[in-house]
C-alpha cells in the first residue's frame, strides 16, 4: 500500500498520546490492519496491530526519547 494519510500525533496526557490517520490511497489487495511500533533508542517497547487508525500509547516514561512509526 501507499502511506497512510494525515497522520496525527497529540499528547493527551504528560505521559501518554494518541496517533491517528486515514486510510492510503492506494491499498493494492484486501483491506489489512494498521501497525504502530514504539522504540526507546533501539528496544521496541511497543507493538500494536489494530483493524483502524487509532492508537492510544500510554504509560510513556519521563525523560524518555521514543520513535513511533
């Protein structure tokens, strides 16, 4: 598929926050489930699979650096 589009990542808390997006354009077969990965430095802390492009990430440490892709 193509990228998701109009992703979004908000805080919702000072330890938590939500990442949304909408469908590609292109999809190229059946309809799948959107991934989100969660890395502090090189550890993956996260891995959520979901049917929509919804994600509530919370319990996030403080003073912490994480990727979300």
């Amino acid at each position: 598929p193509s990228q998701v589009q109009n992703m979004t990542v908000s805080r919702t808390s000072e330890n938590s926050i939500s990442v949304k997006c909408r469908a590609p354009r292109d999809l190229n077969g059946p309809n799948g489930h959107y991934r989100l990965e969660v890395e502090a430095g090189n550890t993956l802390v996260r891995n959520e699979s979901r049917e929509n492009c919804d994600f509530y990430v919370k319990d996030l440490q403080y003073l912490t650096d994480y990727s979300f892709k």
